[in-house]
C-alpha cells in the first residue's frame, strides 16, 4: 500500500555491534467512504477500545487521506506501528474481541476495506504526538540495493538541512506482505504542513538538490507516488 510519514514512522534499523537489526511492524488498511469526516470521527472515538485490545502490541495508530495521485475515490490509510513485526502478528483475536466487533458494527456499512498492507520500519521518523498532522509525499520503488538507497535517503535529507529544509524528514518502509507490491520499498517525505512541502519541491531544479538525488535513479525504479496528509490519533506511552 502506499503511505506514511514524519511523526508517522516508528521503527527502526536498531544496529548491534553484530550488525543485526530490530525491525517494528507498519500495518496499514485501505478503506474508501463516501463520509470521510464521520469515519475519522468514529476512528478517533474508538482508539480508547481499540488500545484496550491490542495492549503493547501497538506504539501508535492515525489515519493518512490522499491529496494527490490515490487509487480509490475517497480512499483512506489507517495505519498502526507494532515495536515489532512478532508483535504486530501476535494479536489476530483483535478483530474477534467484543469491543471491537461493537465498535467496529457502527461503521461497517459506511465504509469498505479494499487493501491491507503488512510493511517494515528501514529508516526512521519520529511519531507525531496525538492530533499532530505532517504532510507528505510517498514513492513506491523496486530496489535491489534497500541499503544503498537508505543511505542514499539519508544524504538527501542533511542536504535539505544544509539548505534551509531542517523540517523536512525522510522515511523508507519495506513491505511485508504486499500482494501485487512485494519486495518494493516506499520512501516517505514528510513536512509540517502542505506549503512546506511544496516548498521542498520548488527546490527540484536546484543544484543541492540535483546533486543529492543524483544516486537514485541507478538504485530504484519507481513504480507508484501519491501525496497525504496523515494525523496520529493515539500514542500508547
């Protein structure tokens, strides 16, 4: 699936001293509405059952909305993190807990699930506190190279520090379990607000910015981009 987010990654590539890595969990459900205020609504009035159930096998859970180049009329991301991938697959009594399923009946004919994504944390974000929204844009790739793309992410955003861009951050997900989108990755760009955003793109044909994604094209294909907005309903502290 496509998506998510400054103040919406989590994870990370956690490296020891025997260069293993610690991996958190990214699941994301693709639902459409033809009421989009009133599902965030529900969404949001819910994450007190919902944290009940899942316990800590989640860190955080929001909602991301395309503005721009999404598959569906009305399409929505409610994604959660897991600390890790055996936490997020610990739990598949959740759907089948009484609370849940009683939550989750107030909605059911208001909206469809169309896609449901498993991913993973390679380069890492901040989570945004409860109520916080980020602006970004998401670029689906093949890859055959995730570290070297990783680090290549990595340059690009101190570059956009070097350059007036200190706000602007750069995640990267790998995906899980994807279907029609396995063994891709997904580079996340995220900016406080949508003008921000645009502010970091008017930068394309600018030098700094040329020389920083000069790597790119000999490490990934790019296979599907979309813009959103995203907002952290809830942070399990």
């Amino acid at each position: 699936m496509k998506k998510i987010i400054k103040n919406f990654t989590f994870l990370a590539l956690l490296f020891s001293s025997a260069s293993v890595f610690a991996l958190q969990g990214l699941n994301v459900i693709t639902i459409t509405t033809d009421d989009p205020q009133e599902y965030v609504e529900w969404l949001t009035e819910s994450q007190s059952v919902f944290q009940e159930a899942q316990g800590d096998s989640i860190a955080a859970q929001g909602i991301c909305s395309p503005t721009a180049g999404g598959v569906y009329t009305n399409e929505h991301y409610v994604w959660s993190i897991a600390p890790s991938i055996s936490a997020m697959m610990s739990n598949p009594e959740f759907f089948t807990d009484k609370n849940v399923v009683k939550a989750i009946r107030k909605i059911a004919s208001k909206r469809e699930v169309v896609r449901r994504d498993l991913m993973y944390v390679i380069k890492e974000a901040d989570i945004g506190a409860p109520g916080q929204t980020t602006a970004q844009y998401n670029l689906i790739s093949s890859t055959d190279d995730i570290s070297g793309y990783a680090a290549a992410l990595t340059n690009m955003e101190k570059a956009a520090a070097r350059n007036g861009f200190e706000d602007i951050s750069v995640a990267l997900f790998g995906s899980l379990a994807g279907g029609d989108r396995a063994l891709t990755v997904m580079a996340s760009v995220q900016a406080p607000n949508p003008e921000r955003l645009g502010a970091f793109f008017d930068e394309r044909q600018s030098g700094w910015m040329s020389e920083a994604m000069s790597e790119f094209p000999g490490i990934r294909t790019p296979e599907i981009d979309f813009m959103m907005m995203c907002t952290t309903l809830s942070v399990n502290n």
